[in-house]
C-alpha cells in the first residue's frame, strides 16, 4: 500500500507529455498535451546558455505543485540519436527532413561538427596543431613563399627545395 501512495503522490508532481505548438507571442511558452489535458500557456524552462525551441510532437517531462495548472516544462527531446556511448555529448537542431546541424562531443576526446555551412565570426582564429604549429600561420607563410617564387619569375621548385621545413609543420596537422 505504501508503494502505491508514493507513486501516486509522484504522478501528481511528475507528468510526461508533448509538445503540441509555441505561442506566437512568446518563445517560451507552448501548448502541451499531458494524457487527455491540454495546457495553453506550458512555459518551458532551459538551461542558461542554452535556448531551443523542440519540434512540435516532441515528448516532453513537467513538474507540477498537485495540477496541470501550475505545469512548467522541464525537459524536451526526441530519440533521434542513438549513436551516443556514456560519456558523449551533442548538440542538435532538427530541420524538416532530420538532423540538419550537429556537434559531437566524444568521450575520446573527438569533435565532430556536421553543417551544410559554418560561419566562423571572431577577432581571431588559432588552429593548432598537437606539436603548438598554427595552422593559420603555417598556411600564410606557405601562401607568401609561393607568390615570392612566382613574384620572381622562379618555378615553385626553388620553393619546394627551400620550404622543408614548412612543409614539416603542414605535415604535423596530418591525422
């Protein structure tokens, strides 16, 4: 008897649900389905840093204090990915036709950014190598050396010869 009044006490805090739409007027609230109740005005509560909006149809957890009236979303998603081991992370958008963006974060220390495009925006870019080359710095010393031997009329074999050690360090961002 005991065990059946805890869940029961926690059926009126704890409601899993879905997401049905967003409110026009305001990002953080949305309209939930929980069972046979529908919520207008769900608000939907994230972690700092972090803002999203799940997709329409997506499950959803909420607490409540004892009715669906004072409900606040506190978790959304989806199970669309499955390929994480314990320890990985991703971060996610979804468009129409699935994943359309995604970071992975590896418990091996990988990270894998997947875009149809990257837009970089930053006072400056440092790509570094496991030796401290700067792949920035490696590439525009190689770009210079190339169109001083064009700039004076040699082929790029004098450039070659003399770029050894260029090379070395382009070679260090290998996999």
């Amino acid at each position: 008897m005991k065990d059946h009044s805890i869940r029961q006490k926690l059926s009126r805090i704890l409601s899993f649900g879905r997401i049905s739409h967003y409110q026009e007027d305001n990002p953080s609230l949305a309209r939930t389905v929980w069972g046979d109740v529908l919520k207008d005005r769900s608000r939907i509560l994230s972690h700092f840093g972090l803002a999203s909006k799940a997709p329409a149809g997506s499950p959803c957890t909420g607490i409540s204090c004892g009715s669906h009236d004072s409900l606040v979303v506190i978790a959304a998603g989806s199970q669309e990915i499955t390929d994480l081991k314990e320890g990985d992370t991703v971060l996610y958008s979804k468009g129409s036709d699935g994943i359309s963006a995604k970071i992975s974060l590896k418990n091996d220390g990988t990270v894998t950014v997947k875009a149809e495009k990257l837009i970089l925006q930053c006072g400056s870019l440092s790509i570094q190598s496991s030796t401290g080359e700067d792949l920035i710095s490696v590439l525009s010393e190689a770009i210079r050396s190339i169109a001083q031997s064009s700039a004076d009329g040699h082929s790029l074999q004098p450039f070659s010869a003399q770029s050894s050690k260029t090379l070395a360090k382009l070679k260090s961002f290998g996999g």
